[in-house]
C-alpha cells in the first residue's frame, strides 16, 4: 500500500500544518530508535523532536514529534504504527495550522 506524505502545493488558501504526536512508552532503550524509524524509512525528518523520562523512578517516556506538511491519512497511519510499538502505551496526535 502506497500511501503519500507529500503536502499540498502552497497556494492563497492553503496554510500549512503541522502534525503533532505524542508518545508516551516505558523509558526502554529500543523504543526512541523504533519510532524514529517510522519517519526515516519515509525519508522524513522531523521538525521537532523532544523526549524526557518522568516518574520517580524515571520509568516514563514522553516524546514530542513535530512534522510539517503531513497529509491527514499519513499523519493516522504514522500514529497507528506508533500505537504498535513495544512499550508504547498511548499515542495522541493533533493538528497546528500556520496563521495567515
């Protein structure tokens, strides 16, 4: 299955977005590589990356992924192969428009 993360072209009424996920996972060494991995063997690379442990014992992982120019259906699939990654416990996206 061929699935598309180019965006639209810029025109007057287009305003790019930005795809923001968050992935919250066990601070396991082999889970910041694997989703990594999602958006390389895409030839993407993220325009933002955060990621921090929490937790008394530092067992939680948050990672903070932004990618601009996403179209819808790849920032869902991209979001749903995170979702099976071992270790991740959630996954929540959302969307950021540019202001005109």
């Amino acid at each position: 299955m061929f699935v598309s993360h180019f965006a639209a072209p810029a025109t007057e009424n287009y305003l790019p977005t930005t795809a923001c996920f968050f992935v919250y996972a066990h601070a396991e060494p082999g889970v910041l590589p694997r989703v990594l991995e999602l958006f390389a063997k895409r030839g993407l690379v993220p325009s933002l990356w955060q990621s921090t442990t929490s937790g008394s014992d530092r067992s939680q992982l948050t990672i903070d992924i932004r990618m601009r120019g996403l179209a819808t259906e790849t920032v869902n699939y991209i979001a749903a192969c995170l979702r099976q990654i071992a270790f991740v416990e959630a996954v929540t996206i959302s969307e950021k428009r540019a202001s005109a």
